[in-house]
C-alpha cells in the first residue's frame, strides 16, 4: 500500500471525528432545549454529558490529525501516541460521564419525577438516528482514540433506546423509575467497556510487551535462516494499538561477513515489517561471544 493512499485513509477517518464532533454539539444544545420541554431530568443529564462528549471530539480531531505527522528530531517516534492520549482524555471524560449519569439516575430512583413522554419519544428517535449515522462513519478505523470514541456514539445510542423503550411505556403507564432502572444498566455496560480500553492504552504507556506481536513465530521465521544460531535479549512495545518497536540480538557463526550479515538484516527487517514492527533494532554477536 503506497504512502499516498495511506494518508488519504488518515484525512478520511479525521473528517469522520470532526463530523461526529458537529452532529454531538448541534444535538446537545438540541437536548437542552428538549429537555426542558419535556421536564426530564434524563435528557438534561444526557445533553451534559454530550456536550463533554463534543469536547473529547474536538480533541480527538486534533489529536488524530497531529498523529499521522512523521517523526522529526523532537519525536523520533513520530507523533502516533498522540492519538492514544486523545483516547485516554476520552475514557476519563466517558468514565467520568457515566458516574454522573448513575448518580443522577439513583436520585431518581428515589424520588421519581413526571415527565412526558410524547417530547422524549421524539427525541429518542432524532438521537438514534444521529448517534446511528455517526457511529457507522468511524466504524471502520481501528485505532484505540476511535475505538473510544465509539463508546460514545455506543452509550448515547443505547442511551437513546432505553429512552425510546421508556417513552412508550411511560404513555401507558406511569413508571417512571424504569429510565433509571435502564440508565443505571447501560451506564454499567458502557463502563465495562471504557475499562477494557483505558487497560489497553495504560499498558501501552507503561510499554508492556505488545500481546498483538507474535513474538514465537517471528523466532521461528527467523531461526529458519542459516547464519543464525540463536536469538535473545527480546525486548519490544507499543508505539501505538497497531504499530510496534522490536530490539534484539542475533548471534551468527563466526566466520560470517559484514556482507552477509547485512543480507541477513535486510530480510530480517522484511519479516518485522510484516508484522507491524515499523521500527526495529537488531544486534549480531558471533557464537563464541559469551554473555
């Protein structure tokens, strides 16, 4: 795949956050308004939250855009880890939403209010519709700051069907505290999977070696070469969710040349490529060196 086409996939997926970014904003001020209407503490609580939602996005765009930079001589890495701390700011910010959300809905649990539900019905159905539509746009990237981001659309979407399911019922039957009932069991849901994420990207941070990288087939394809004797003093980490930094040393018979052994580093380098090592150190020893 050609660098130009890569970079144009990159454009793609940031005008996809930036979209996500205006639907979520123009729809919270949307849910102010809507939840006056409707007196529902539900929908005012949700506009709060979408409205830091707007501003995790707005981040994120920015974040993801300065992550497709090249490295330079202050990040010799490039700037890819950017994008993971967009995607940690993201997680606080859900994390943090999804608290408020659970204390807001037992405060109803205790004293449940009235509402309408003609209001609510409407607004569930604009919300799948935009939360629907901006989810399906970044469901293709697979970059953790993405990934987050989904998590958003994916609480306010099921947030929304759990208003739309209320609404209904409430128009037969005053049950009100069903919305916090269902906002209680979302919020538990969306919070599972902000803690899954934030592990992942927590664990990038502190360079634990990538699970991603299969590690005894790349010996294995590596040992298949001549010149080597054995490999050791492996050690590797995450740049980003999908590109890995790979350090190890590789002992050859002694007689082996320079020449030889740049061959050797060359198809080495080759099969790292194909699993995602974008940067790589490799160290030859001869088979006599003791350790």
């Amino acid at each position: 795949m050609s660098h130009d086409h890569n970079h144009v996939q990159l454009q793609k997926g940031d005008e996809d956050i930036l979209l996500a970014f205006f639907l979520n904003a123009i729809f919270s001020v949307i849910e102010l308004v809507g939840g006056y209407l409707t007196n529902s503490v539900a929908i005012y609580s949700d506009a709060l939250h979408d409205f830091g939602d707007s501003l995790a996005l707005l981040f994120s765009y920015f974040a993801e855009k300065l992550s497709h930079k090249e490295e330079d001589s202050k990040f010799t890495f490039g700037y890819r880890r950017f994008s993971l701390l967009s995607a940690l700011i993201n997680g606080v910010i859900l994390l943090s939403g999804s608290i408020f959300v659970m204390y807001e809905a037992i405060q109803r649990l205790v004293s449940p209010q009235p509402v309408k539900p003609e209001g609510m019905l409407a607004l569930a159905i604009f919300g799948i519709v935009v939360n629907s539509f901006a989810a399906y746009r970044l469901s293709k990237s697979g970059s953790l700051n993405t990934k987050m981001i989904m998590y958003h659309l994916l609480e306010d979407l099921m947030g929304w069907i759990a208003v739309l399911i209320v609404s209904i019922i409430l128009m037969f039957k005053p049950w009100y505290v069903l919305d916090s009932v269902l906002s209680i069991i979302i919020s538990m849901v969306i919070l599972r999977g902000v803690y899954k994420n934030l592990k992942k990207v927590g664990l990038i941070f502190l360079q634990k070696f990538p699970e991603a990288l299969e590690l005894s087939k790349i010996k294995e394809e590596v040992k298949g070469f001549d010149l080597v004797r054995d490999i050791h003093a492996v050690k590797g980490w995450s740049i980003d969710s999908e590109t890995f930094y790979l350090r190890f040393h590789i002992k050859v018979s002694e007689d082996t040349t320079m020449k030889a052994i740049d061959v050797l580093k060359g198809k080495v380098k080759s099969i790292l490529q194909s699993y995602n090592v974008k940067y790589s150190t490799i160290e030859f020893e001869s088979s006599s060196c003791i350790e």
